[in-house]
C-alpha cells in the first residue's frame, strides 16, 4: 500500500530545494489517500495551492509518494 507525503518549496533562491511539512509533534503528515493529501495541503496552503492552479506562481507545494522501499535503498539505515 502506498503513502503520500506532502513537501513545500519556500526559499525563491534554492527551487531545488524541498521539505516535508510535518504535524506539531514534527513528524509528517502521511495518508493512504492522495485525495486525502491533497485536500490537506489545500488546507495548511491555500493561497499557495490557488495560485499554483491559475499558473499565477511557481510550484510550491507537492504531494509526494512515500518510498517503501527506503530501508533498503539507504544502506546508512542498518
């Protein structure tokens, strides 16, 4: 079963540059559901999301698959 994740992009100067919004306990958010996602980033960002969808401003916001697979492909994990 997959996860999603959401990311924010907020330094102009580093596009590249993403992170994971996390809950108040600094974990991040996680759902089964990428509707569920997406209604959420709707709901932390949403004149970030707005403006993405009129292509007003750049992207700034994501919904991201969670890898399955990260223990395994970070061999610094062990």
């Amino acid at each position: 079963m997959g996860a999603f994740k959401l990311q924010v992009q907020d330094d102009d100067k580093r596009p590249d540059y993403w992170h994971d919004v996390n809950t108040d306990l600094g974990t991040p958010y996680l759902f089964t559901k990428e509707a569920d996602a997406r209604a959420k980033l709707l709901e932390l960002f949403p004149i970030l999301v707005k403006m993405e969808q009129f292509r007003a401003d750049f992207k700034r916001t994501r919904v991201v698959v969670v890898n399955p697979y990260d223990d395994i492909d970070n061999p610094e994990k062990y």
